[in-house]
C-alpha cells in the first residue's frame, strides 16, 4: 500500500490492530499484576491504546527466559553463518511489514509519515541486516608464542543484555541495540519508551516468525521508575545498553554500582553546533542543511544541530535564507504525506519546549521566527519551527538540550572563538562544519569534542560508522558499526600448554 496517498493512509490505519501485552519467552503476557498504563495519541491528544505495565516480577520473568536461552545455547552457540539465517528472515519480515511499522511510530510519536516509512523503517530492516551481515566476517586473534605455547584471544557474547530504548525514534533505536547484540549471540530484556512500545512489541513478533529463539527477544513495556529501574538493578543482567537522557543515565551507572557492576553503555543528550565558516559553501545548500539539523524529527533528535555559529559578516544572510526556507518546513497532522514537522511527544513535554522559548525571550534573544503552539484546536501538542537571534552561549537555550524545533543562532570573528563557543557545553554528541578549505574542515573537525563532526551537511553517517559521545553525551560505547559488537562481547584468553 502507498503511504504517500492521505486516502490509503486512512485506510491502513483503520486495518492496524495493536500488539499491547509484554512480549516474554516467545508468547504474549499480561503483566503479572494485571496493571496498565494508555499511550496516546499526541497529534489529537487522545488514548491511542491500553498497554501492560511490566514492573520488577515481570523483569525478573523475562531475564529468567533469556538466561535459560543463554545458557542453553540455542542462540548463543549456533554458527554465526545460521543466526545470521535467521536475522536476515527477521530484516525481511521488517521491510515486508513495514507500511504497519511505519503506521504505529507515526501514531505513537508524532512523527511525519513520510520519514517514518522512508527513512525510519527501512532503516531498522538495513540494521538489522547489516549487523547480521557482519558478524560472520569478523575474526577473533592468535597470539604471538613460542612453538611451546598458543594463545587464543576470543569474543564471546556478554550474556543477557538489558536495552532500553527513547521514544524518539521507537524502532530504528531498538534495531539499534538488538542488531549487534542479537548478532553476537546474547539474549535480551528490551523495554521501550512508555510513550512508544507498539513497533516494539510487533518486531519482537516478527523476530519469532523469523524463527528466533524463545527467550531470546523480550519486550517489556512499563514506566521507567519501575520496569527501568528493575533492569538496571537486576543482578543477572550483564549489561544495559540506554539511549535517553543525561540524566536518566546517571541512574543507570549508580544501578550498576549498587548491583553486580553490569557495563553499562550510555547513548545521552546533545546541545549539537552547527559551525558556518565565512568560506561556507552555496548558502542555499548550507541553509537546507542547517534546518534539517534543527527541525527534522521535530527537533526530537539528541544530535539535533539547534546552536548556529554563523561567522558575523555572513549571518544576517544565512539568517533571511532559513527563514526564507522555513516554508519548506509545514507543521502538520503527522499522517499526512506533506507534513514535515509532526507532534511533540507528549503535552508535558510540548509545555517544556514552550517554556524554553518563553526563557530565550526573557534572557535577551531575539525571536525571528514562530515561537508559539500551533494547531491546539487539534487536541495536539505542536509547536511551530523556532528562530532565535542575538543569542549568546551563556543563555538557557544555548546550554540546554531542549529536544524540540527550536533554533539559537550565536554570531563569531574568528575560528578560535567559533571552536571555543561550540565546545563550550557539558554535551559533545554531534557537529558540522561548513568551509570550502579542506584545511580548514580538519582542523575544526579534531578541534570539536564531539562523537562524531559532519563537514558540509548534517549527517550522523551511515551504519558503518559508530555513534555515540564525548562528554555528558555518552559513556562507554558506541552505537552503529563492527564498534558496536564489541561492546556487546567479552574478550576471553586461552592459554594452551602444548607438549
């Protein structure tokens, strides 16, 4: 079905049918005390569907399936070459279910259509894919020894793996985790975000009709202050992986210090620059550029680029060219093929974006552009495209992650300042440099203390490059690419005596 045409949208929704109980040792279950929780809708405000609430019992269930299957080797000891089989099966049930995945994100988050079903979905179905791809072509090492002895050094899986997961981006962040994990050969406990668990819940069926293991693929949804909480204290988990916020993972470190020391790998918040340089390439271009860094997603992006630091001479340009272009920007009802900039995720969450912007105001910043809800007679939470000028990094907007579609444009003289003032924040997730001197592009690309620096574009790379951050912005490890399976492995040696 064509998910570009509003009539075939409307009919594909009317057909969706919910997955709502916790997915545990390959069935559905009602969370053991019966108790529930509504995910709602957040472009019309209202109950989308009543979800099980999973709390410790259930966690403690799920983490008792997947060491059973651990241990039992049905997934953790077969051939790379067969749970890659297998994985494949799972990516292609993804791209032939994808219309209904992309269906249930745009519901759940807010999200525009058109990015869910063609850049979201397809690229959970490439992850998954891709992790499985490689997992066979990596080689474990063979020591340097004398003719006497031989050491061995391998990876093997890490055991039980506890992901948890934002609501962001709800399936492309959990193919994210399970990919490189399911590829190595662990288990895993996998609670989305409460705001989002639908897609999660439907991948983990279609992961069984792939013919994964039981036991080896659990979801759970349930708050955070509980089921999240349960996972990162349990003690027969050997690792959490968490993408959310800086300060939701701290909890996650201070879980594992009082708990059995579980790794714990740490994807945080972002406060991501956008660096234009007086020789930046076409202003239309670096225009595009800087809006889709700021307002794609809805800004709801931890490496949303949402500070510009334009060079003084050029800003008052590039500043009337993104408002120029900010009617390419339409805010909208997220099932409709045209909108650009859906829903914010929750009404809480659509009154903290609000506040930030009524603090630019007050803290001296300048408002060019939008700056106010939108559509409220929807029921919805959107908030339009938002410009600020005259800011400085000292003010709130600057400093603090604000996860919506608003813009901070912070003026420089020259390059140590413009590297100064980027650096300058507790986060370093993302960057991007635009400069026609490839001099120039290397030496602010090592300057920035970012995870990862996109020169002429906004990018985040492709799924052969890692991701994660320096700073606030992450811990440990790294999402994406042959980086990502490490962290999911143990390094073992093996010394052998030979006679």
């Amino acid at each position: 079905m064509n998910l570009a045409d509003k009539k075939s949208i409307q009919k594909a929704v009317s057909n969706l049918e919910f997955r709502t109980k916790a997915f545990i040792d390959g069935k559905f279950v009602d969370a053991a005390n019966g108790k529930t929780f509504m995910t709602e809708n957040p472009a019309i405000g209202q109950a989308l569907a009543e979800i099980s609430a999973c709390e410790a019992e259930d966690i403690d269930i799920a983490v008792k399936a997947a060491r059973a299957s651990f241990e039992k080797g049905s997934w953790s000891r077969i051939s790379p070459d067969d749970r890659k089989k297998i994985l494949l099966k799972f990516a292609d049930l993804i791209e032939e279910n994808m219309n209904e995945l992309a269906l249930l994100d745009c519901l759940e988050a807010g999200k525009p259509i058109k990015d869910c079903s063609t850049i979201d979905i397809p690229e959970t179905a490439a992850c998954i894919r891709w992790h499985a791809e490689a997992h066979d072509k990596l080689y474990d090492n063979v020591s340097k020894t004398g003719p006497e002895n031989l050491g061995l050094i391998l990876r093997e899986p890490i055991g039980v793996v506890g992901a948890v997961i934002p609501w962001n981006f709800p399936a492309l962040m959990a193919a994210w985790k399970i990919g490189p994990a399911l590829a190595t050969g662990n288990s895993i406990v996998l609670k989305p975000a409460e705001l989002t668990t639908l897609s999660a819940l439907r991948m983990a069926e279609l992961a069984a009709e792939a013919c994964l293991p039981n036991g080896v693929l659990n979801v759970l949804p349930g708050l955070g202050e509980t089921a999240g909480q349960a996972i990162g204290l349990h003690k027969d988990i050997d690792m959490v992986a968490f993408t959310g916020s800086t300060e939701v993972g701290r909890l996650f470190l201070n879980y594992s210090a009082k708990s059995n020391l579980k790794r714990i790998i740490l994807e945080c918040g972002g406060k991501s620059p956008q660096v234009v340089m007086a020789d930046s390439p076409d202003i239309d271009t670096v225009a595009e550029n800087v809006l889709n860094g700021a307002f794609w997603n809805m800004g709801e992006n931890c490496s949303c680029g949402s500070r510009l630091i334009v060079y003084e001479s050029l800003k008052d340009v590039l500043l009337e060219k993104l408002i120029e272009l900010c009617g390419s920007w339409p805010v909208g009802n997220p099932l409709d093929p045209e909108t650009r900039v859906g829903s914010m995720i929750e009404k809480n969450h659509m009154e903290k974006v609000l506040g930030y912007i009524k603090a630019g105001s007050s803290e001296g910043a300048q408002l060019v552009l939008g700056g106010k809800r939108v559509f409220e007679e929807t029921g919805g939470y959107f908030v339009e495209p938002t410009i600020f000028d005259k800011v400085n990094n000292e003010m709130t907007i600057a400093q603090e992650e604000i996860f919506g579609p608003v813009l901070s444009v912070i003026s420089f003289t020259t390059e140590e300042e413009a590297i100064e003032i980027a650096n300058d924040t507790n986060y370093g997730l993302a960057a991007s440099v635009y400069t026609k001197d490839l001099n120039t592009a290397h030496r602010i690309s090592r300057a920035l203390k970012a995870g990862t620096v996109s020169v002429n574009c906004f990018s985040e790379g492709d799924m052969t490059t890692p991701f994660g951050g320096y700073k606030e912005s992450g811990f440990f490890g790294r999402d994406k690419s042959i980086w990502a399976h490490e962290q999911y492995t143990q390094l073992k040696t093996i010394w052998m005596q030979i006679d």
